[in-house]
C-alpha cells in the first residue's frame, strides 16, 4: 500500500484555483519533496493531506483512508512539523515533550527517548525560547514524533537556520529515512536535491513533473538542480 495516493484532489477558493485535479503517489518510507514557486500549490496540497482544509473536488488516502470521511484516524498516523515552530516558548524543553506525551496518551518516557534521538539532552531544562533556531526546529520535529506517526510533515523545516544548523537539521532528516513516510516542503534546491528520494514540481496548482533528482536533471538538460527546476518551471525543456 502507498502512503499517500491523491485522486484528481482539487481546492479552489472562490475564482481561483489552488490545486488542480492532483494525481500523486508517495511510496512507503521514502522522504519525498514537493516544490514550488510561492502559489505553486504545495502548502494547500499539504494542508489537505492534514485535514487542515478540505478538498473542493477528488480525494486522498493516506494509507488507504480517505480524507474526506476517515479524518480522525488519519490524524493518529500523522505528525505534522509547520513552518512557524509549533513550540511553547514559556515551556522547558521537557515540559514541551512532556505536555505532546499526555496528550497523545503516550509514556512519559518518550521524551527521554526523543531527547537522545535528538540531541536535546544538553537543553532538557531550558526554556524553548531561549533555544537557538535550530534547536527550537529539533525540538519541534520531535514533538511531531511523539505519537510514533508513520507520515511526517516537514514544511519548510530549515528556513531561516544559518549553515551549520541547517547541516545538523539535516543529519536529523536524514536519519528518519526508511522509519517513518516524509513529506518535505522547501525553498532551498539543495535541501531537496540532497535528502529526498524523488521530487514532485508543482505550478500553478498542477503537478509538472516528478522523479529524482539526477532524472529531473537529466529531462532538464541541466548540470546543477537548481537550473533543472528553473527550466522546469518556466517549461525551457524539450
């Protein structure tokens, strides 16, 4: 069974279209990212999948649910980790885990574990807001992971980092491959280029193309991925 399978999903609001008749298939434990200039589509594509917005036309299964009517249980295989970092700033690191663990009914020594996965340890105590950008972001993956979900949602999980976080936030990532189904969203080429399986391009709503990197660079005629994305986008290929 696929992770996630979207079936003409379709949202407008109002003369607009923002995701048109979208045809995806995510495979089981693979980190996939989905691209796109701003308005592209991708954050109301995610947003469905979460049960954040509901699609105007078609469907989606999230291992083998549909969206439309099995909302709640799809919520308990998902974890979702936003752009704006969903922690508690007034609250130790601990407290943070601690409060995800009694909501989602799940140990206490959960946050132990995820503390070590995570190289919290040395902040178990600290308030998150007194926690560097790239803490807060551990942090915040961390807590997405709590329920033990088998779909996470990245959305654009290093933004704002400088280089060294973002290369830590990286190793994290990467070290969810194969565990746990990853949907990343980002603006950095690199980002996707370097941790992803395969990669959907998105455009107005529209899926244009999908596939690893070195086959999106390859149907691009283009050496960097970066340059790959900018001729897909702007449709300079053969």
């Amino acid at each position: 069974m696929e992770s996630i399978k979207t079936l003409k999903l379709t949202k407008k609001y109002k003369d607009t279209i923002a995701v048109d008749r979208l045809d995806l298939t995510v495979k089981r434990g693979e980190l996939f990212a989905l691209l796109g200039i701003n308005g592209a589509g991708k954050t109301t594509t995610i947003k469905m999948l979460c049960g954040l917005t509901r699609p105007t036309d078609g469907d989606a299964l999230i291992l083998g649910k549909s969206v439309l009517s099995e909302m709640v249980e799809i919520k308990r295989l998902i974890g979702v980790s936003p752009q704006e970092t969903a922690v508690a700033l007034g609250l130790t690191v601990k407290e943070n885990l601690e409060l995800i663990c009694g909501i989602n009914k799940m140990p206490l020594e959960k946050a132990t574990e995820l503390c070590n996965t995570f190289g919290l340890n040395g902040v178990f105590g600290k308030k998150a807001g007194k926690l560097s950008g790239g803490f807060q972001r551990r942090l915040s993956i961390a807590m997405s992971l709590i329920n033990e979900p088998e779909i996470l949602f990245l959305d654009e999980p290093t933004l704002g980092l400088d280089v060294i976080a973002r290369s830590e936030l990286w190793d994290t990532i990467r070290s969810l491959k194969g565990k746990v189904t990853v949907i990343l969203t980002t603006h950095y080429m690199e980002e996707a280029e370097a941790l992803s399986d395969r990669i959907g391009i998105m455009k107005s709503g529209r899926l244009l193309t999908i596939g690893t990197a070195d086959e999106l660079k390859q149907k691009a005629e283009a050496e960097k991925f970066e340059d790959a994305f900018v001729k897909i986008v702007k449709g300079d290929i053969s």
